[in-house]
C-alpha cells in the first residue's frame, strides 16, 4: 500500500471494524458529525487520525465517582426525587 493511503479506512472496513450497520454509520456520519471523506456519491474513507480524535473529543468516564460519596456530603433529595410516579403526577 502506498505511504499516502496508509492511514485510511474504507467504508465496508469500518461497518466491519465497529461492528455496524450502514444505517448506524450514516447516523454517526450526519447526526453526530463523524469525519469522513466522500470520494463520490457514494464511495467513502475515514482517516485513522480524524477518526481517534473524533472519539476522544466523545470519550466519557463512567459515573462511579458518585457512588462513593458519603451520604452526608450529597445534597439533599427535593420532593421529586423520592416522590414515586403515580397517576396523578404523571401529567
């Protein structure tokens, strides 16, 4: 492969790859603004650098931190926290 390409995934390599249907990478591509590169109306590559940046700009650390802070420093519930849904306040 010449030093020029090197670094860029085909369409079909990326539904593969990511374990996608067309649809959901057509979703990422104009809703979430994947990066890409249209050759043709329908012919499409993805650069390996534009793509790692594209997901680190999205990375997200799970919400654990807030399970392991005391109970004393949460603040307190309001009265739509602990108020369970019933059919007058389902509106």
């Amino acid at each position: 492969m010449s030093e020029m390409l090197r670094g860029m995934i085909t369409e079909e390599e990326l539904l593969k790859l990511m374990a996608l249907k067309p649809s959901e990478l057509a979703y990422l591509r104009h809703e979430k603004g994947l990066p890409y590169v249209k050759l043709s109306i329908r012919r499409r590559v993805y650069l390996e650098d534009d793509l790692m940046e594209w997901f680190k700009g999205r990375r997200t650390t799970s919400d654990m931190t807030q399970a392991s802070i005391p109970a004393s420093s949460k603040p307190p519930a309001t009265d739509t926290d602990e108020q369970p849904q019933t059919q007058e306040n389902a509106g």
